[in-house]
C-alpha cells in the first residue's frame, strides 16, 4: 500500500490559503482525499500531522475502515485545528478506496441516496455585483458585515445594509436567501434588531440568518430561534456529534450546515446529520475544498440527507 501527499497548486484560489492532495492505496487502485488549509491569521500546521497519519496508515488494512479512522483520530484528535482537516481527507479517501474495492458508490456505504438531483447555494461577498438572470438562481447566501454606528453612509445605497437590502429586493420572493453574519453581532438583541429592521416593511418568508452570533454561543442563539420569526441557521458552531446534541436540546437552530472539514470527514458527519434530522433541523452538506474530490464528498453526503436542502460548494472552480 502507498500514501502520497501531494501539495496544491490550483490558479484563481485565495493565494493565502492552500491545500493537500491524498492519495492512498495500491498503484491499481487509489482512493482519494483533500483538505483546504484555511487563509487565516493562525493557520494550521497540517502537513506534519498528515505525515505523522500516513506513517501510520501505510501499516494498517484500509480495507478495516473504522479501526484506521479510529486510529488516526486517536492522532489527530490532540489538535483541535488541523486535526478535523486531516482527519477529513483521510476519511475521504478511506470511503473513495473502500467504494472502489466494493464496486459501490459512496452514498450507498452512507445508507443510501434519496435523490439524484441537487441544488446548490451560491455566495455573494458583500458589496459584490449581482448576477444577471436571477430566475436561474434557486438559492442564494449572502455575505453582511457589520458597519462602524458612526460611519456616515451606513445606511446608504454604498454601505453593507445598502446593499443588503438591494440583493434582497432584486431576488424577490422565489428565491432562498440566507443572511451571513459571520458571527459579526455581540449579543442577541443587537441580531434581533438588525432582522427586524430586514422584515419592518413586509414578512418575507425566503430569508434565513447564518451564524448570527459568536459560534460558542448557543443559548444566544436559542434565544433568537424562539424570538424571530425567520429560521437561525448554524455552520460555524457544528463541528462534532456532541455539540449537535445541546444545539437540539436548547433549540440554538432550525437549521444546521454540515462542513465536512469542520466536522472530521464523512463518518463524523452521520451522527451529526441523524441527531439534527431526528429533531426536525434541516441540514446541508458543504465543503471548503477546492477541487473536484471534495465536490464529490459533499454531494456524496448531500444524496443521503432527507431534506432537500441546497448544498454550499462556495469554494469551487
């Protein structure tokens, strides 16, 4: 058996960000994996970890699975920021090669799809130009950053509530459009301010609120689910089986979006999806990867979820 970790080089990607390509298996028969190391100020030193991983999978039947990946979290569970990302594209690969041997798709080792057919999301940064022809576009997220009070044109047509409120007018009704805050507002009454402002002029019944507050704080966003009207939606905060259980239990969320590399790949990501789906919370598959091997995962994931939910593949080329 082989492991090769190759590193990424794809033109027109965020130049502070970068990523690992895995592969793992005999010559003949190769499963494949990913992993984005975040543009962020603190990065995560994953390429010792994936090293230390691959030595350590060359010596193990990869056929087995659940015993490698229980291994390899025993590894990587020691750091909590590169350790979800390497654990992720092993995963990922595991299920690729594992698919492969068994001549089956991934979806069906999954449980099984319930479509053939999904939608995806498509991110707008703010301040960024609308596209033409909005009756092509099913669902939409886009990006608000939260402005200076003293700022002199905070609420013109140029500022982030500008435009804002603009994308929201031009996309009209027929199209799902969730709000990313980013975690941007400090508290609860400062989020409940800032939708009610969004729905003082008519109820509108196409707009959800992502990641309101701070991802640790979910009693705030329980709060927010039992005060507005407009479904809370969690990505950020979800990032293990564990945490899914109190985001149900103090009812943080209507709907949750499950990150495969947040989570640690495919096989963390099932608990999470069958804790949320069986409280009634909608879920969609995303990915941070680049290329078309994480594409591949996430929508892997995206056939098994009940709810017809739109998958974010925001990353991709």
């Amino acid at each position: 058996k082989d492991v090769r970790i190759g590193l990424l080089d794809i033109p027109g990607t965020n130049p502070a960000s970068s990523g690992l390509l895995l592969s793992l298996g005999a010559a003949g028969q190769l499963g494949f994996g990913e992993v984005c190391q975040p543009a962020s100020a603190v990065k995560p030193d994953i390429l010792p970890l994936m090293r230390a991983v691959a030595g350590l999978i060359a010596t193990m039947d990869a056929r087995n699975m659940n015993v490698v990946l229980d291994a390899v979290s025993s590894i990587t569970s020691r750091d909590p920021m590169a350790g979800p990302l390497v654990l992720s594209a092993i995963d990922m690969a595991l299920h690729d090669l594992n698919g492969r041997l068994r001549g089956c798709p991934v979806h069906v080792m999954l449980g099984g799809r319930y479509r053939s057919e999904i939608e995806l999301s498509q991110y707008l940064q703010c301040g960024s130009v609308l596209p033409d022809g909005q009756d092509a576009v099913a669902a939409v997220i886009l990006e608000y950053r939260q402005e200076p009070v003293r700022q002199t044109d905070s609420y013109g047509p140029s500022s982030a509530l500008g435009w804002l409120t603009s994308a929201i007018e031009q996309f009209g009704s027929h199209v799902q459009i969730d709000i990313d805050a980013g975690g941007t507002f400090d508290n609860p009454a400062l989020a409940r301010t800032f939708a009610e402002g969004l729905l003082t002029r008519k109820p509108r019944l196409n707009l959800g609120l992502l990641q309101p507050l701070d991802d640790a704080d979910l009693v705030g966003h329980a709060a927010l689910c039992a005060a507005l009207p407009l479904p809370i939606i969690l990505d950020r905060s979800v990032h293990s089986a564990k945490v899914m259980g109190q985001i149900v239990r103090l009812g943080a969320a209507d709907r949750v979006v499950v990150n495969l590399e947040r989570v640690g790949g495919l096989r963390s990501a099932m608990p999470v999806v069958a804790i949320a789906e069986a409280a009634s919370i909608g879920v969609s598959s995303a990915t941070s990867c680049h290329t078309a091997i994480g594409a591949a995962a996430a929508l892997h994931l995206a056939v098994v979820l009940h709810d017809t939910l739109p998958a974010r593949l925001d990353n991709l080329l």
